[in-house]
C-alpha cells in the first residue's frame, strides 16, 4: 500500500489500498489522516451508470454533484479505525448527496463483498413541501422523502 494513489483530491496525499477490476476503481487512504476515505471510479461507463441512474427515473441527475473535471466519480468518507492495509478497510458510508435543490438525495456506500468491492446508491425523492413553493422560492423545502429505489454496482475482483 505504499503506491501513491493517481488520483489527488485537495492537495492532500492518498495512499491505494484497493484496486479494483484493473484500475477501474480505487479505494484510497489520506496519508496524514487514516480514516479518510476515498473511492475513485475512474471508469467511465461506470461513473455514467451510477451518475445517471437517477435521471432516468426522475428526470434529475446527481452527476454536477460527485463527478469531477476529469470525469471521475469521487466518493469520500470518514471511518472509526484507521486503515492501514486492505484487510483493514470493510466499509464506508460517504455523505448523502443532494440535488436538484434537495429534491433529490442519494446515500452511497461501499463495503467489500466477498473478493469484490460494491458501491450502492439508494435514492429518496421528495413526496411533499412545506413553505411557498411558486418559482422556486428559496422558502419552498421539502417535508418527507419516499423511497426512490436502489442503484449498484459490483466490481468483481479488488486486490
């Protein structure tokens, strides 16, 4: 685990402790801070299936939200233990994204499953407003979720 990791987000140093399916993934450690995480899925088809996932359903994408300039998805997290080998890292649960101003949130994890790794979205869409909603008034926030489905993907083999 002593290969610096390609991609570097905020100028802080990342150590690759999981490669998957040959680079189209990556599971990071920040080297000052061990339990920061990072997943990069570098892949581009990938990065469009879990981006747009919700926009065919909803008609809103999450993509301006966690793809970067380079076409990356990125997802972030903090854990309770540090990770200092692969065998060290189990799971992530990066922030809740939001989109189309909070109408939309996507909760992504992560977590090993057998000799793969697996990226979920679980999205929620809003089902109910409180305030004056006409033209977009900053007043205008929504009340409760429903259930908006659950997007995946497996990327079979991580070493």
């Amino acid at each position: 685990m002593d290969e610096l990791a390609q991609s570097k987000a905020d100028g802080e140093t990342w150590l690759k402790v999981l490669d998957c399916d040959g680079g189209a993934a990556v599971v990071d450690v920040n080297d000052w801070e061990r339990r920061e995480l990072q997943v990069v899925i570098r892949d581009p088809n990938i990065v469009n299936y879990l981006a747009t996932a919700t926009q065919l359903k909803f008609g809103t994408t999450v993509a301006g939200n966690i793809v970067n300039a380079k076409g990356e998805m990125i997802l972030r997290a903090r854990v309770d233990r540090g990770v200092f080998t692969p065998w060290d890292f189990s799971s992530m649960s990066p922030s809740t994204i939001h989109a189309f101003d909070d109408r939309l949130l996507v909760t992504p994890r992560v977590f090993v499953d057998g000799p793969g790794l697996r990226i979920t979205m679980s999205a929620a869409i809003a089902d109910g407003f409180q305030g004056e909603c006409d033209g977009g008034t900053t007043s205008c926030v929504p009340s409760h979720y429903r259930d908006g489905g659950t997007f995946d993907w497996y990327f079979q083999s991580c070493d």
